[in-house]
C-alpha cells in the first residue's frame, strides 16, 4: 500500500469516526430533551394536582370532598353547585364590586408607577439615585408595620367602608416594584429617540405619550398582569376596610360559605373556581406580552 492508498484509508477512518461521534452526540442531545421534557410534564402535572382537586371538589357533595384516597372523578356529579352560588350569596353584585376595584386600582398603578418609572430612567436631576434607592428601600418595609398608621390616616379622612383605601392610595406611584420593572425596561430604550423627538419640537409628557409607552407594550402588560391577579384575589384589604356586605368583594364574598359550624365546601370550592376563571383567561389573552415583558425586563441596550 502506498502512501495516497494509505492517506485515502486515513480520511476514511476519521470520516467514519466523524460521524460516529456527530450520531452519539444527536442521540444524546436527544436524550437530554426527552428527559428535560420528562420533567416538565412532571413538573407541570405536580402544579396542576391542586388545581385539578378544585375543580373536581366543585362538583362534589360536601361530605365527600375529604374523602382519602381523594375521589378525583365525583360520583355522583353536583351540578346544581354552581347556581347555588348565585342563589346563596349575591355574586353578581360581588363580581361587579371586584370590577370595580381591579380596574380602577390596575389603572392607576400602570399610569403613576410608569410616569415614576419614566422620570427615573429618562430625566436627569440633582439626587435622582439617591430618590430611587431609597424608593427601592420600602419594598424591604413589611406591609405589618404600616398597617394601624394606614389604617389610621384612612380613619381619620373618613374612608373606612368605602373604596377610597382601595384604590386611591394606587394611583399615588404604583408601588415601588411595578417601578423598578418598568424604570429597568425604559433604560434599553435608545435616548437619540428622546433627542429627536426634542428636535421635533415634543414636550418631556409627549415623549412619554408617543414615544416611551408605544415602545413599553410587554413591559405595561406585566405590570397590567401582576395588577390585576393582586387586587382581584385581594381579600386582606376589603376585609380590614370594608364592613357592608354590599361592598364586600369576590375574594371576601366567597368567605361566606363558611359558617360558625357547617362550612359548605362544595359551594366554597366552586365559587373559588369561577373567581379563578378570570386571572385564567387574562393570563391566556396576555402571555406574549407577559413572557416579552419577562425577558426584555433588565436589559439595557
């Protein structure tokens, strides 16, 4: 064998030990998926066991809702739990409540805290980092200590059983989180669109109104997420503030069904499923924008 022979034999040896090793790595870059996927479907069957039990207690009769081993399939099925929720307590008039207090709070969060969050990322003033460090330092303040001085200011302006606690004190910044969020997502923004927009003869509220909220959708849209799940399953704050029953909302409406001695389960667990719907069908309607939001959220080009 001469020497091309044996150069032609080499190449074909490594060629063959080339794609031997492109073929164990595809398989184990496949193996690697399949067991990630194995346990996400885990994962996701795990955090879907409770909700599962809910639904499934919803159309239980009382007596068999802590049955062990739990009965996922109800036998027999109670239908008529869902419309004795709308005879016994008057849901409608909660939901509606609850409408209310969520639209008017999750409104004034995404107005004030991005207003805040663009004076932040966009202007320049004396002490601007100070401000936002010390904004940042009451996220570590627990909601415990502020609770009586809150409660008492609230008092004494005379808005105890109203929605004024509710939803006035949201659109006085929008939380220092909501915030934070929307101030990380204004600084990726380029500030030449703030500076043309200068040369064209916009004012400082005008770049926020046609240039910086145009650009914020997904970053708006989480903050509209969090907002709206916050407030809606609220039941601390209507519980300490409200005491009519016609002012009650869902979260504290539903509390009801249970008794001094006989809790209705059945009719607690599906009136908890039908409060759950909406956050449900929002999260479903706003997951692009919320997953955008997530990543975009941080970075800074």
């Amino acid at each position: 064998m001469d020497a091309t022979e044996k150069e032609i034999v080499g190449q074909e040896i490594a060629g063959a030990k080339g794609r031997s090793y492109l073929r164990r790595r595809k398989v184990r870059i496949l193996l690697a998926r399949v067991a990630t996927y194995l346990a996400l479907l885990a994962s996701s069957l795990v955090m879907m066991v409770p909700l599962v039990w809910l639904l499934s207690s919803s159309f239980k009769d009382s007596g068999r809702i802590f049955l062990f081993p739990p009965q996922w399939i109800p036998n027999p099925w109670r239908f008529e739990n869902y419309p004795k929720v709308l005879e016994q307590i008057p849901f409608i008039r909660f939901f509606w409540n609850t409408m209310l207090v969520t639209g008017v709070s999750m409104t004034g969060q995404i107005i004030s805290a991005s207003l805040v969050a663009f004076g932040f990322a966009r202007l320049r003033f004396p002490g601007r980092e100070i401000l936002f460090l010390v904004l940042l330092s009451t996220i570590m303040i627990p909601y415990q200590v502020t609770l009586i001085p809150t409660f008492i200011l609230f008092r004494q302006l005379g808005w105890l059983d109203t929605y004024a606690p509710l939803t006035i004190p949201y659109w006085l910044g929008g939380g220092a989180f909501y915030i934070f969020l929307l101030r990380q997502f204004y600084l990726r923004l380029p500030l030449d669109l703030d500076d043309a927009a200068r040369i064209d003869g916009a004012s400082t509220l005008g770049i926020y109104w046609h240039i910086v909220l145009p650009q914020s959708k997904p970053a708006l849209g989480v903050v509209a997420v969090f907002s709206f799940m916050v407030h809606w399953n609220d039941f601390f704050n209507p519980l300490i503030y409200l005491n009519t029953t016609e002012k009650y909302t869902l979260a504290l409406g539903i509390n009801l069904f249970r008794g001094y001695q006989v809790t209705q389960w059945n009719l607690l667990m599906a009136a908890s499923v039908m409060v759950s719907l909406p956050c449900i069908v929002l999260y479903a309607l706003a997951q692009r924008y919320f997953i955008q939001g997530i990543v975009f959220t941080g970075l800074k080009g």
